[in-house]
C-alpha cells in the first residue's frame, strides 16, 4: 500500500491511501480521488517523502510484532489528533449539521452512540469508525 499527500484545486490538503502508483494514477483519471473536504476531483499529489504499507507475503516482514501494532496505531492516532476537530459526543449533532449545510464542513472526530451511529448512516452521513488506543501516558497533553 501507498500513501500519498494530496491537495484539491481548492487548497485542501489530504492524505490518499492506495494499493500501488498505477492504482491511483488510474482512480484519479477517473475522477475517483476526491477531497473529502469539499468533493472536487481536481486533485494533485504533493511533494513528499510518502509512505507505504507492506502486506504480509511482500517482503521480509510477514507478520507484525503487537509492538509495531501499537506504535503504528500511535502514528495514526497523532494524525487524527492533529487534523481532526474533537466534538467529544455531539459528533452526530455536527455531522447533521455540516451534511446539510449549516456548518462548513471540516475533519472532525468524536463518540457517538449506536441509535446516533444508526441516525447518520439513514441520513446518508458519510463516517468512519476508529479505535485507536487509550492516550500514551507518557504524552504530555496540550
């Protein structure tokens, strides 16, 4: 797998996570790669030291160490830390709100319940579900 830093025509940044270079050249020919900003296909990729993932039969590393698990869950963990908005347990409320448009939309993070998990996905809410470990005590907080 490879990673990708991306921008839209409209200055968004993002990240693309794709099996191999042909893949994304052909999804973004397709107009597949979108901002998950505001919905544009008009994406370039950015310069950067990217990144890649390995799957296991691809290389000496066949299988993860619960070590290195944990410390790419941290990296991810950081990411979403540093690019996404905590809205704690309103998460429903501002998706609602940013899918039909009373807020701008923006990366945002939070808890929901099952019935508020089950609200968004009948409103046609795009989201995602992610668990991530508890914080790193030795991490100072901000």
């Amino acid at each position: 797998m490879i990673i990708y830093d991306l921008i839209c025509e409209q200055g968004h940044e993002f990240e693309g996570w794709f099996q191999d270079g042909p893949s994304f050249q052909e999804q973004l020919e397709q107009g597949l790669v979108q901002c998950p900003a505001c919905g544009t296909s008009q994406v370039t990729q950015r310069l950067s030291t990217g990144g890649t993932i390995r799957g296991r039969g691809q290389g000496a590393a066949q299988a993860q160490s619960p070590k290195d698990t944990e410390t790419l869950l941290r990296a991810i963990q950081t990411v979403v830390e540093k690019h996404f908005q905590n809205v704690g347990s309103d998460f429903a409320k501002v998706a609602l709100r940013m899918h039909y448009g009373v807020e701008e939309p923006r990366n945002i993070r939070g808890t929901t319940t099952e019935a508020e998990e089950q609200m968004l996905r009948q409103e046609g809410v795009e989201f995602f579900k992610l668990a991530l470990p508890p914080p790193d005590p030795d991490k100072p907080v901000h």
